[in-house]
C-alpha cells in the first residue's frame, strides 16, 4: 500500500474542509472550537464522518487552538479525544492540527512557553500515531519556526507548514514569500502551502508563482472568503470549483477547503479531480 507521502506526490490525498464553520452550523457556540472535543464528541464525529463521506482521505483534528489552552492537562485531553474521533472515522489518513499561540511577538519568555507547548503536542502526535502534523494559519515565520524545531526534536512524523499569505505573497506578519519557501527548504518540511486565503483568481496566480519557485509538494486549503453578517460568503460553490480545478492543473499536490467550506463542496471539488 503507497504510504502517505507516496500519494500526495501523486495527488492522491483529498484534504477535507471547513471544520469548525460546520460545528457552528450545527450549533455549537463555544470558543475555543476545539472544546467540541470534551462537550460535544457527536458533533465532531458528525463532521469528520460527513467529509470521509464525501470522499476525503485526510482528516484534520479539531485541535486549531490548542496551543492557546490554559493548562497541558487540557492539551493532553483535547487532543487524545480529537484524534481518536478522527480516527474513528477509519480515513485514510489523519493530521493533526497545530496552531499558532496567542503572543503579538515572541519574547524570551513566551518563546520558552510556547517551545514547551509545541513540543507537548509532537509528543502526543507520536503517541497517537498521526500521520501527519500540520502547522496552519501561522502570520509570523518566526513563530512557525519555533514550532518545527520543538516538534521535529520528540517527533519524525511528516511535517506540513501552512500560512495565509496575501496576493502579493506575503504573510500577514509581513515576512515575504521566499522567506517562507526558504523556512520550508531550510528545515526540509514535507510540504508546504496557504490555507484562509479565499479562492480566487488572485490566488491561483500566486500558486502558479509559488509552483515555479519550489519543488515541495503544495497543500492549497483555501476558504470561501470573509462572510457577511448573514453567514453568506462571498465566493460561490461555482467559482471554488472553478479555481480549485486550476489549481490541480497547476500540478498542486493536496487540494482541501477552510472556513466556509462544506463536505458537499468538497465532494465537488474531489469528483472533479479524480
């Protein structure tokens, strides 16, 4: 059986969407989202049973802001809950999902903070045998390279780096993209990407940019843009579709969706790809 990397390579991973857009759609309203792991398991299965429905190959645990939590005890418990309910769903493949913490800037302090926090995490990555860890929604490269030398000391599981960048290429702590390729190459990451950035014309062109300047594999996860006070998004299911081929086209290695994104948009998306 082709393991995991085999198969980005060969764009054969289907990433799923949106999670905690869909949680809120079913009503949950408590912050952190990731708290659905300790009060609302059903919901979370819910989810993650809707997009491997769909078709996806790679869950996400709901773990985003996890690395804000107050206390390791509730680290600990968030994420043993999420990924046994993403693995429960019997998916191909799982990644947990590593965010950035609540620091404006890294100080001495913080950083020694945050290195321990990251590092708890890559320890119950290889414990609960992931198979992938993915760092998303990161604004600061310094910040996201704190968070790949603590895991990558306790864990060797597959790393993935994501950010949102802007259409210039920037990410919104204002580090520029060959920075962020360099960060990539310099620590030999098994993939990078962009995800909460809306799909759009704009961000094929800078994956197309992006696509010539780096052979990683690409992980685009892209959402439906900022909603209105309605819950309506500005891009349509049509034009997601529309771009998301594009960037398949492009020779993008994992395709999956962000906030706004539903499993029935990405059934979509992956019936067109296939």
């Amino acid at each position: 059986m082709m393991g995991l990397m085999a198969k980005l390579y060969d764009k054969q991973v289907f990433f799923d969407g949106g999670i905690g857009t869909e949680l809120q759609k079913y009503g949950f309203q408590d912050y952190p989202l990731d708290q659905a792991c300790l009060t609302a398991k059903d919901l979370v299965r819910k989810v993650h049973h809707s997009y491997v429905e769909a078709g996806a190959t790679m869950l996400t645990t709901n773990t985003f802001r996890v690395t804000a939590c107050k206390s390791e005890d509730e680290v600990r418990q968030i994420v043993k809950n999420a990924v046994s309910l993403a693995k429960e769903q019997n998916s191909e493949f799982v990644q947990l999902s590593v965010g950035p913490g609540d620091f404006r800037e890294l100080t001495r302090d913080n950083e020694e903070w945050l290195t321990a926090r990251y590092r708890l995490q890559g320890e119950l990555a290889c414990r609960y045998h992931v198979s992938a860890i993915i760092l998303e929604t990161f604004s600061s490269l310094a910040e996201l390279e704190l968070a790949i030398k603590a895991i990558r000391s306790v864990c060797h599981c597959p790393v993935f780096i994501s950010c949102p960048l802007t259409e210039e290429g920037a990410t919104y702590g204002g580090d520029n993209l060959v920075d962020f390729i360099k960060l990539a190459e310099g620590h030999r990451v098994q993939a990078l990407g962009i995800n909460c950035a809306e799909m759009s014309a704009d961000l094929v062109s800078l994956v197309s940019k992006l696509r010539l300047i780096t052979e990683l594999p690409l992980i685009i996860q892209a959402n439906k843009g900022v909603p209105d006070k309605k819950a309506h998004y500005p891009c349509q299911d049509d034009d997601y579709l529309k771009y998301g081929l594009a960037l398949h086209q492009l020779g993008v290695e994992g395709l999956g969706g962000c906030c706004g994104t539903t499993p029935d948009l990405m059934k979509q998306l992956y019936l067109k790809l296939t």
